[in-house]
C-alpha cells in the first residue's frame, strides 16, 4: 500500500492549493482515503475522509467549506482542493487510509505507521 502525497508549497492567506495524492498498488475506491495534517509543535489533525463505495467526503470543522476532496479512481488518484487558505492551515498534509470511528459515528484518519506515506508542506503566510 503506497499513498504519495504532492502539490504542497507556500501561498499567501486567502489564497488557494490543490494537493494530489497518488495510491500505487490498488484503487482509490478500495479503501477510504483521505487526509490529515501535522502543524509544527502540534498534534495531527483529521482533515477529510471520502468512503469508498459512495465517494462521500467528510470534513474536519476546521476546513468545512474551504476545503474539497475528491478522487479520480480512472487515474487512482485523491485530491485536496483548499481554498480560502489561512495562516492556521499550515501544516504537512498526508495522505492515508480512513477507518470506522464508531465512537464519532464517521470515517477518520489513520495516523498509524504504514498506512500514510511522505507528506508535503503547505505554508500559509504572506
């Protein structure tokens, strides 16, 4: 299971990002995949989730409505389109698989090792 996270890079508050994650060795569509994301100094932080049978994404409060994910399971490829970007969404952003929460009733990230590969750095600043 390979998942290779691109696209990050500095842009200015207010601007606008699209990430892309390529899968290698399976389908976007044979798990959930989404993303999270680690500030300096921070925890990681749950950003998106999309189910594998709908396509449906979920999304953190934090990035509701300024963030899109997607997928394109032609090419196995995710994607993250981030609009209105803010100093606070700084962070490196991984891609990874997504599980079953039954305690939030929803789809998270995983964070454990193995099943998110290199992350790319989006910097917020003007």
């Amino acid at each position: 299971l390979q998942l290779q996270a691109s696209g990050g890079g500095l842009v200015q508050p207010g601007g606008s990002l699209r990430l892309s994650c390529a899968a290698s060795g399976f389908t976007v569509d044979y798990y959930a995949i989404g993303w999270f994301r680690q500030a300096p100094g921070k925890e990681r932080e749950g950003v998106s989730c999309i189910s594998k049978t709908e396509g449906i994404p979920n999304y953190a409060d934090s990035v509701k409505g300024r963030f899109t994910a997607s997928r394109d399971k032609a090419k196995s490829m995710v994607y993250l389109q981030m609009n209105s970007l803010k100093p606070e969404d700084t962070a490196v952003y991984y891609c990874t698989t997504c599980r079953w929460d039954e305690t939030v009733g929803r789809l998270v990230p995983r964070y454990e090792n193995g099943y998110f590969g290199q992350g790319t750095l989006v910097t917020v600043s003007s």
